[in-house]
C-alpha cells in the first residue's frame, strides 16, 4: 500500500496516534472529541501549570467537564506534556495555538510559528499535520509548508499531508459543539485533503472537504467577517436611531418578525472574544499586500471599536441630565465577560468602558459572577469583582450593564439603583418604561 492508504487505514481503524498542539479553548476541546472517539490523544503544551492540571484529570475549560477528563486519563486515552519530542511518535498532529493581533492591526503569527519549528523537529514520513488557528488565506501553503516538509525532504501528497480546518468554537454554548458542529478541511493537495477528512471523520459528525486549503482559510473568515460587518451595522444604526428618537431594540424586533430575507443582530457596547474583533482584520491586512482596500471591514472595525466611547459619552449625558457629573462618581460595571454565562474575558469591550470611565474621573467598581479578577494588559490597571454586588448597585451613582448574565436579577438591580445603564438591553421586560434606565 502507499503512504497515503496505509496512513488512512491506520487513522480509520483508530490505530494512529494523535497530538494537540495548544491546550485552550480550541486544543482542549478537540483532544477529548477525538479520545471519547477511541483515539489516543497526546495534549503538548508548554504551559506546565495546564499539563499539571490535566495530568490529574482536571479540567479548566468551562466547556470541558473534569469528569470527562479525568476518565480520559484514567482509560489511558489522553495524556498531557510540554514535552515537544513525543511528536517523532505521532501519525497526526492538530496545532490549535492563538493567533492574536499586535496592537498595530497585523497578525501576530509567533505561536504558529513556534509550534511549526517545534514540530518540524520531528517530522517524519506517514504524517498528516491540521492547521486550525484562524489566520491569513495562504498560511498554510507560504508558512507551514516550507518548513515542514523540506527539511527531511518529504514530499507533499506522497510522503506527507498537510491541511487546513478552521476551528469553530462557541464557549458556552450546548447545542453546536466540537463534535457536532461541521468540520471545513481543504488540503494542500487532494490527497492532503483526502487524508485529514477521513482522521476527523472518526470523531466529527461532519466534515465538509474544499478543493484548497485556502477556501478553507477564506471560509472560516467569512463566517466571522459576515457577524463583524452585521453588528457594525446595528451598532450604528442604534447612534442612528438615537440620535432620530427612535428605539432601536424596538426597531429590530420589529424587522426580525419578516421569515425571509432578514437575520437579527443586536447592537452592544462593542465586540468580544477571540474571533469576531480579530479575524476579519487577518483578511483587510492580506489584501493590503494586494493593493486592496477592504472597505466593509474596515467601516465595520471603526464603528464596533468606538462603541465603548459612544456608551461613556451617553453616560456621561445621561448622568448630566439627571444633574450629576461622571467625574468622581461611583460607576458600577456589571459582567466584563464578552458574552453571558461564560469566564472568557478576551478582547471584551468591558475592559475598555472600564478604562475610558476611569480616565473620566469616575470611581470604578466592577462585578461578574464568572471572572473574579481582571487585568487590563496595555493601561496597566487590575481590579477585583466586588463580593456584595446588591450593596454596590444601592451605593453607585450608575450602573452600567456590560454583560447580561441570566443569573442578574434585573428587576432587583433597577429597583435598588439610583441610575442604570444598560449595553444589552437586559432589563427591556422588567422595567421597559422606568425612567431610571437608559438604554442603548
């Protein structure tokens, strides 16, 4: 048999053995779709502390129970390292590391490449390496390609397969998860793309190949760009409807009765998380090499960034209405996750509505039932969730919801606060009409 079918009958018999490289909210969710699947699973990760972690079965993924863990290390399915080396071992290698942006907009690519100089240390023939982090279209043929087959001069297709699958992962979320939400992989070559649908079709319900990996690429951007260029949308037209006395969650609710031709966003204090505020920027930067502007994204971007300065700027009205001044006043701010019922605090506009209502003088205190600390990496400032959050809204002279967690009592926050603020419009049911509130 060829490389190719000997490499295929191994992964379809659950035979080969499989390693995740980058343990977080990517990594970690993948390793135990494919260890509950019957493959056995090596986690690599340099962090220590998570290899400590998941060495005793412990979870610290809040979409990953320890349970689950635990009896995946316990059948002899999982095992975590930081140990690099064990990759001469591997048949199949999944690299799920972040790929965030600097501060100037382009694409920090340093934990793929690290992980891609780490394993093309051990690269062999009879391997298939998945690329998932959301990156650039065509990093996975100009970055990865080079350096993983040259060195030990395999060849691609033949001796070695090399694929791209854009994660999907939505924290929080049960119904779509890891192994129910449809896989997109696009090879380098068909037979790159061949072999790495049929590795994750052992444990993914649905895995959906494209001719490149570049379509891959592409696709996974869409999907992000689609939300980024919408919310920008609705967020300018609640500045618009504001402006117009119009409400705007009327307006929307409105529009979304229509079965046809119209999906709901909702407008926000601005953008969160790991995907939306970052990927469409991945494509705008690639085309700058093309001479192309991407105008959509780069409207949306500036109308979704200055949505925490247009919430301050609307406090700081409001508050002027009621006869009061932002500077010194107590400001509470509730939920600094990026989205409800969730721990993950990447890139939430909380941080930013903080540090802007700080250097207007206010006096910040912050709760959220699922982050009891936070650190504002580039202002320098950290703060800790408040234990006595009913004693907080009594006290403040606003409160700002950020965060609609489902376990706020919103009925009670209003009744108790002297002023509310609210990005999400979490208290529209329970005081929709009570001149206390303000909404976006």
């Amino acid at each position: 048999m060829s490389t190719k079918e000997t490499l295929i009958k191994k992964l379809k018999e659950k035979n080969a053995k499989i390693a995740i490289l980058g343990l977080g909210y990517v990594g970690l969710p993948l390793a135990v779709v494919f260890g509950e699947a019957g493959f056995h699973v090596t986690g690599v990760d340099p962090d220590v502390r998570k290899i400590e972690a998941l060495s005793k079965g412990i979870s610290y993924i809040p979409d990953v129970k320890t349970e689950t863990v635990a009896k995946l290390v316990k059948d002899g399915k999982f095992t975590a390292t930081a140990d690099f080396s064990v990759l001469k071992e591997m048949d199949a290698v999944s690299i799920c590391v972040p790929t965030p942006l600097r501060q100037t907009g382009d694409p920090d690519m340093s934990f793929i490449i690290s992980a891609t100089e780490e394993l093309a240390k051990y690269m062999h023939k009879g391997m298939v390496v998945v690329l998932e982090s959301t990156t650039y279209p065509g990093t996975t043929r100009e970055l990865l390609l080079p350096k993983l087959g040259v060195a030990h001069d395999l060849k691609i297709g033949e001796d070695w397969f090399l694929a791209f699958s854009p994660e999907r992962v939505d924290p929080g979320r049960e119904d779509f998860t890891t192994i129910n939400t449809p896989k997109v992989m696009g090879g380098i070559t068909e037979a790159c793309g061949e072999v790495a649908t049929a590795w994750y079709e052992g444990a993914i319900k649905i895995v959906h190949q494209v001719s490149t990996a570049e379509a891959a690429e592409m696709s996974k951007l869409l999907e992000n760009t689609f939300r980024m260029i919408n919310i920008g949308l609705v967020n300018e037209l609640a500045i618009m409807c504001e402006r117009l006395g119009v409400d705007v969650w009327e307006v929307i609710d409105a529009a979304a009765t229509k079965p046809f031709g119209f999906m709901k966003f909702t407008p926000g204090p601005g953008l969160g998380g790991h995907c939306i505020p970052i990927d469409p920027l991945y494509l705008s930067w690639k085309m700058k090499s093309f001479n192309y502007n991407a105008r959509f994204i780069e409207l949306a971007s500036e109308i979704n960034t200055n949505m925490p300065r247009y919430v301050v700027a609307r406090i700081l009205d409001a508050m002027n209405d009621r006869g009061s001044i932002l500077k010194g006043s107590k400001v509470l701010v509730l939920g600094v996750a990026y989205k409800p019922d969730i721990d993950d605090v990447r890139e939430s506009p909380a941080l930013d509505v903080i540090g802007l209502l700080q250097k207007k003088g206010a006096i910040v205190e912050y709760h959220d039932p699922y982050i009891p600390h936070i650190h504002h990496e580039y202002d320098g400032w950290h703060m800790d969730s408040i234990n006595d959050m009913m004693k907080s809204v009594r006290e403040a002279d606003a409160v700002v919801i950020v965060t609609n967690h489902k376990e706020y009592d919103y009925k009670a926050i209003v009744d108790s606060a002297k002023f509310v603020f609210d990005t999400r419009n979490a208290t529209s049911k329970v005081a929709k009409n009570s001149e206390k509130v303000v909404r976006l």
